[in-house]
C-alpha cells in the first residue's frame, strides 16, 4: 500500500467519525460502511489494496485484533453473575452453541461429500459458530426489546468466540493427524499442551498483572494513560508467554481477561474504554481488510454449495441450535424467532479464518475460508439492514406481553464490546 492508500484511509475514518452519530440512528452499521469502502479499495475497485488475506502484515493486525478483542470480552465478564442471573445466555452457550456446531458440521459433510473430510466440516461449522452483536447494533439498542434478551445476546457474543476457539484447536489437530499422518499419541500430547498451558498462563499472567496494575493505581504510581495501555501488555504477555512454552497463546489471552475482568475489578473501566476506542478502530480495519482482500478472489470459487451452505447456516442451523436450547424457559415463539435470526457473523469468524490459512495440513481451508467469507458479507448486510425492523417488530410484539413472562426478568447491564451499542446512552 502507498501513502496515499493510508491518507485516504485516514480521511475516510475522519469523515465517519464525524457522522457516527447520525449513522447509529439508521439502518447503516460501521460493519456494513467499512466493508463497502474495502470493496472500492480492492484490486477489482480502485486497486488501491493489494494484499492476500494470508500476507504477513494482514496476520499481524488479525493476530493483535484477535488479542485484544478476546482479552477485553472477557474481561467484561462477572463470572457470578452470569451465573446468578443469565440463565438464557448460559443457555445459548452451553447448548445451542454445540448443537450449532454439530449441525454446522453435518450439514458441511452432506453438501461437500466430495472436499470435506468430517474434522474439515467441523472446523467451518466451528469458525461460524461465533456471533458477533456488532451487525445488528439495533438490537441491542433498542429500548423495545427486553432487556433480558438484549443482555442475552450481548453476553453470547462477548463470550463464543472464546469459547470456540479451544474448540477449533481440537479439529485443526484432528485434521492435521488425517492428512499429516502423525500418531495419535503426538495430537493428543500436542492438543493437551495447547488446552492446558494456555489456560494456566492466562490465568497466572492475568491474576498477576491485574493486582500489580491495581496496586499501583492504589499508590498513584501508573497515570490514566498507561493504565489503558496495561490492557495491551497483559494480553499480549499472556499470549507470548503461553506460544513460548509451548500453549496456545490464543486461548491464554481470552482466560487473562477473564481473570482481570473477576479480581481486578478496579480497573476494569481502562479495559473498557480501550475497547471502545484503540480495540474498535483494530476491528473496524479488519472490516475494511475483509472487503478490500477477501470478498472478490471468493467469486471466483462461488457455487451452489457454498450459497446453500451460507443461507442454511445464518438461518435453520442458528434457529434449531436456539430452539433447542430454550427448551423448557416457556419463552414466546416470537423471541425464539428474534434470537435465532440476530446471531449474526462478524469479526471472529474473519479471524479464526485467518488462523486457518495458517494450517497448512488442511487440504480445503481455501474452500473452507470462501465458504466463511461468503456467509459473514452475507450477515454484515442482512442482519445490519433487518436490525431495526426486526427491533421494531419483536418490541411491538412484547408491548402486549405479560410482566410474568421470563423475557421480563429485570437483569444487570454487561459492558458491551462497542461503543456505538452502548445502551445506556439510550
């Protein structure tokens, strides 16, 4: 890229702040507007960006964006209370998001009999599994739908992509041990050190850094400034210190934020607003990079299988998983509907299909990552231009509903990942 590539960059995210406001009132997302200007700037646009998803300065940003937002979801997480209060979102957690995956992948199986191998249908179904709320940003907005179910998605989305990513490890190596030929003994010791290291930093680094960060804003020794830089130097030790023993620095970078965001309590406001400025415009880019070197190169291998595949997985494979999973919470038809459309695929799925293309041993992570890429434009548009008259529609369905309804159940506000779904402010 030139420096007038970066000058228009620049511009351009001048020119949306200055109307970001005036946006968010509108069916137009930062998502929808951030891959649109990509698409203008791709080869086949201006040809203003010339990368391959898989360039080294590509993988750096999606490696650091993928710290950063697994550190800070997790750290706005109070373990306690998700358990005291979320039964819903622990729901859509623990079971819709399995019966997600083994869907996704069945389906996966059955559509590409010829490509996949089982473990290959897997990882795409996992790397789908993630929701990201930031697509739909109405909903989680709007003071017509119920809290209860704005906080439900809210919490799912802050927590499934860390929660997925131990998940995808497992069936990269699963599917590393078919194609690569190593005995079962080397997986399962290299899957058990990549589960269990990872874990085990995170949590000591995130434990140890939280106090030292919290004592010495006790004695007034660090300023405001580098008290949000802490965020970047937790998460990313934890990360670099799991890869050199040999874990995955992914997963220990997810459990350090946990960690931080439960017994350092004091000072995670810093780790908030770093997500709602530095982290954000990271995402916003990574946006922009999917419009600009992933959404055209996919057309070429678009077909029918990868089509029936995206529209399957946004909406019968969400709604069964959904379903499923409120079996027994005697919610209305209407919010089963309403979650199982809004659970819209975003920034962790571009990521975790970054970390495919790393995975040489996989035979058809191209066809993988084209069947990814065509699912989340597919979300970023659809689900970002339904936001608000789905909003609209499921509020004026639960304007009649009784206060004895489980959607009613008054329950504490989670920080959110973006600024712009803050709804406080609304």
């Amino acid at each position: 890229m030139t420096i007038e590539t970066f000058a228009i960059i620049a511009f351009f995210i001048l020119g949306f702040g200055l109307i970001s406001g005036y946006l968010e009132k509108t069916v137009i997302t930062p998502p929808m507007v951030f891959v649109t200007f990509g698409l203008l700037l791709s080869t086949q646009g201006l040809g203003m960006i010339n990368l391959n998803p898989d360039s080294e300065g590509i993988r750096l940003i999606a490696e650091l964006t993928l710290i950063l937002v697994l550190f800070t979801d997790a750290s706005r997480i109070n373990l306690q209370r998700l358990e005291r209060e979320f039964t819903l979102p622990l729901r859509l957690l623990g079971i819709a998001l399995p019966v997600i995956i083994a869907l996704g992948t069945l389906l996966g199986y059955l559509i590409f009999p010829e490509q996949f191998t089982l473990w290959e249908a897997a990882i795409l179904a996992t790397i789908l599994a993630p929701t990201d709320a930031a697509l739909g940003q109405a909903v989680v907005n709007s003071r017509q739908v119920p809290v209860c179910i704005r906080q439900a998605i809210n919490v799912e989305s802050g927590l499934n992509d860390g929660i997925c990513l131990p998940i995808l490890f497992i069936f990269f190596s699963l599917a590393g041990m078919d194609e690569k030929g190593e005995g079962l003994g080397f997986w399962v010791l290299f899957t058990t050190e990549q589960l269990l290291l990872g874990p085990f930093i995170g949590v000591a680094i995130g434990y140890i850094g939280g106090w030292l960060v919290t004592e010495s804003v006790d004695r007034k020794l660090i300023n405001h400034a580098f008290e949000n830089l802490s965020v970047i130097g937790i998460s990313v030790l934890a990360y670099a210190s799991a890869e050199l023993v040999g874990g995955n620095g992914l997963i220990a970078a997810f459990c350090a934020g946990l960690t931080v965001g439960n017994t350092a309590t004091p000072i995670c406001q810093c780790l908030y607003d770093f997500g709602e400025a530095e982290g954000q415009l990271l995402i916003l880019i990574i946006f922009l990079l999917f419009g600009a070197t992933m959404v055209f190169p996919t057309v070429d291998d678009l077909n029918w299988q990868i089509i029936i595949y995206a529209v399957t997985s946004l909406t019968i494979i969400r709604l069964l998983g959904v379903a499923v999973s409120v079996i027994g919470l005697r919610l209305q038809w209407t919010t089963t509907l309403f979650l199982g459309w809004f659970g819209p695929r975003g920034v962790a799925s571009v990521l975790y299909g970054l970390l495919l293309l790393e995975q040489q041993a996989i035979v058809e992570r191209e066809l993988i990552f084209s069947t990814m890429v065509t699912t989340v434009l597919c979300s970023v548009f659809a689900h970002g231009l339904t936001a608000f008259p789905g909003a609209h529609w499921y509020g004026m369905q639960m304007e009649q509903a009784s206060d004895d309804l489980p959607e009613m159940k008054i329950v504490h506000d989670f920080p959110v990942r973006l600024p712009w779904l803050d709804m406080r402010r609304h």
